[in-house]
C-alpha cells in the first residue's frame, strides 16, 4: 500500500500532545499500536523532534519488556507518528489483587530488567504508572503465564538530551512522582523510575495508593515530607494484616533521597522477594494460569453475497473487508471504503470494526460505530452490510480455503 500504512480499529488513549489508537496493518495482516501527535504540533517543532529522536533510539535497539517501536513518518496530515508492536493483554489492576506477594513480585521482577537496560541506555521514563504498563499473555519466554510490558515512553528522557525540557517543568502523574521529580523534573534519574515503580507495588499489594492527598499541593507535601504509611495486606476475611519485612522494604523503596532507596530495579526484586517470605505470603502457583485462552474456534468464515467465500485463522491475524487490493477481503464496490471493516481477535474473543468507513457498516442489521468494536459471539454467525454489499461472517474451525475476489 501506499502513503500511511495502517487504519484505526479504536483509539486507546490521549494525552496532552497525542492519541494512541489500536490499528490494522493490513498489508502485512497485524494489530499495531500507533501513537499521533496531535494536528497543531508541527513536525519541525520541539516536541515532533524528540518524538521521533525517541522512536529512532528505540527502533534501533529493542529492549525485552518494553513494546517494541517499529516504524515512524509523518502522514498525509503532516502528522507525526509512531508505531509500536501490538500487546494483548490486560492492566496490572484487573489480574493481580491485594495481597498477591507473588504477582507483584513477578510484575516488579519482570519489569526490573526492562528498567535497569533503559536506565543503561541512559532512558529514564519519568511516567511508570500502571496506565504504562501492560500484562502480556503467553510471554516469549515460554514460561507461561504473563509478563509485563512497558507501553508508553511518552514523556522519556534521554538523559544527554536534558536541555529539550525547562528547569522547572512538571512531567509524569502526581500520585506517582518522585519527591525530586516535584522539585525539578528536569535533573532527574534512574532512582525516579524506581520511587515509581514502588508506589505501584504498594498500590497492587495494599489495594490503596501511599499517598492519597487530594490536590496536588497536598500530594507534594506527603511526597516530600510524610514517610508512607505502614504497609497492611487484605487477608481472605477481609481484615489487613501487618508485614513488617515488607513494610521494611517499602519504607527504603520509597524514601525521600534517592541515595536511601535501592540502586538498581533488580536489587528491588531481590529484596522483594526476601522479605514476602520472611513475612510468609509469598506463594507461587504451581502451575501459572494464562490471562486467556485463544479463541476457539479460531477461525471465521466469511461469504460474500452471490460471490466468495473463505476461510480465515484469526490467529494469522486481522482480516480486513474493502476494496483495496490488499483487503484480505476485497469488493468491487465503489460505494466501499477501500479499508471498510475488520474482524480481528483480541483478549481471547473475536470482534468486528468498522474502519471509520465513509458509508458505514451495519452488524445484524445495527449500525457499527466507528471505534466501538462488537464481539462475535463463540459459535456465532452475523451478516454485515457495507453499504450496498452484504457479506456473512461465521465463526468456525480452520479449513483455510483460498479467497479469490468478489
């Protein structure tokens, strides 16, 4: 294809320069993560550049646990992107629960090496929070499970590159922050990153933030000059109970000077772990469960009105319905979107997309929104109409047929 490679399946995230939005690659039949700074930074600005200094630094050496940076331009807009491997998975908070001593050390253990080569590459992220952060299904290294991922160097920071940000300028969110990051966010390190990374421990392991203050005033005082409160986990009936080793840990991980605190993510992990069994709650499962299972079954068939039909594994990945030749799916309508419409498998279910197409899509006779995917049920069949086409689409076992065009 030419010009921008990829369509928006639904937007993911803003933030205050940029969108992130979930989208199809279809040439190469994938999910990607693409990041837009927004229409009015232009692409000869500040902020543009280091956008793309970030995304040439990262493309050229991929870290293990951290998304991978793929590609980056700017579009037809004169809009500045970057696109970044796609990660299905889930947020910290919906799989780990208060007082899981193990997942959080197997969050904190696996993010410690990601931390510890970007500090070593001279990258400090400046926003860890667990919005940043991504559990990964079936992690690469086979140990089944989840690993986490870091999603979002948004606002890294290349600590030779210091002079791009004002003496003085606040990054990153507040209920996260170093004490030194409140003072200056711009002579910051590595020991930032890791103040952050132990209040999200805290927050998962206790259910509750440290620091609670309702403005930011009050959440720089607590920051600054009130020790974390004594760390008490849930117990099964609902009482807390105390972990002395673990609030000993917690009360160097979050201490004022970054000198008091741990000097590298992995020595946090060590520590970490020590003191979960010294307290007795560090319990690993024997065998540890996958956040999903693939859908099953993992195929769709998919039948144009008086023309093809094939047969699709979803875990090949997307299929896109329009009438560019490199739909996987193509129509002759030019009444079509040339990127119309998307079936796609993510979090262990099957959806279906509209591609923001210009005369829409309707799913069993419902208008399908743009950027509000619908779930094909399991063992569901659904006819979409794209506009003056009408193409039925069947969840099924895998018998791939070669599709030929409509």
């Amino acid at each position: 294809m030419h010009g921008f490679p990829y369509r928006s399946i639904r937007p993911l995230g803003t933030g205050a320069v940029g969108d992130v939005h979930l989208c199809v690659d279809v040439g190469r039949r994938r999910l990607v993560v693409v990041k837009w700074l927004r229409a009015e930074v232009r692409p000869d600005s500040d902020v543009a550049r280091r956008f793309r200094r970030e995304a040439e630094r990262m493309a050229q050496k991929p870290l293990p646990g951290v998304i991978e940076v793929e590609d980056y331009g700017i579009d037809d807009l004169g809009r500045t992107w970057m696109a970044m491997a796609f990660v299905d998975g889930a947020s910290p908070s919906a799989v780990i629960e208060p007082g899981d001593a193990w997942a959080c050390h197997r969050l904190l253990a696996g993010l410690a090496g990601s931390l510890d080569d970007l500090h070593g590459l001279g990258v400090v992220h400046r926003d860890l929070k667990p919005e940043n952060i991504l559990l990964r299904n079936d992690p690469p290294d086979g140990s089944g499970g989840w690993s986490p991922v870091l999603i979002d160097l948004g606002v890294a920071k290349w600590l030779e590159l210091d002079a791009a940000t004002r003496t003085g300028s606040v990054f990153g969110t507040p209920y996260y922050m170093s004490p030194e990051q409140f003072r200056d966010s711009k002579h910051v390190g590595p020991a930032t990153d890791r103040y952050a990374l132990a209040v999200v421990i805290y927050e998962l392991l206790a259910g509750r933030l440290p620091f609670e203050g309702r403005s930011l005033p009050e959440l720089l005082h607590q920051h600054l000059e009130i020790p974390p409160p004594a760390l008490a986990v849930p117990t099964d009936d609902g009482a807390r109970t105390s972990v002395p080793h673990l609030d000993a840990f917690m009360q160097r991980a979050l201490a004022k000077a970054p000198h008091a605190r741990y000097g590298s993510s992995a020595e946090m992990a060590e520590a970490f772990e020590a003191a979960a069994r010294a307290d007795g709650i560090f319990r690993p499962p024997q065998v540890p469960p996958p956040l999903f299972r693939p859908p099953e079954p993992p195929g769709v068939r998919i039948e144009v009105e008086g023309g093809a039909q094939a047969t699709f594994d979803l875990r090949d990945g997307p299929v896109v319905i329009g009438r560019h030749e490199a739909c996987q799916v193509p129509l002759d309508s030019p009444r079509l979107s040339r990127l119309h419409a998307c079936v796609f498998a993510q979090g262990g279910r099957v959806w279906v997309a509209d591609l923001y197409s210009q005369n829409g899509t309707r799913m069993g006779g419902t208008a399908l929104h743009p950027g509000r995917p619908r779930v094909l049920d399991e063992g569901g069949e659904v006819v979409l109409e794209l506009y003056d086409r009408r193409v039925r689409v069947e969840r099924c076992s895998v018998d791939p047929v070669e599709p030929s065009e409509a």
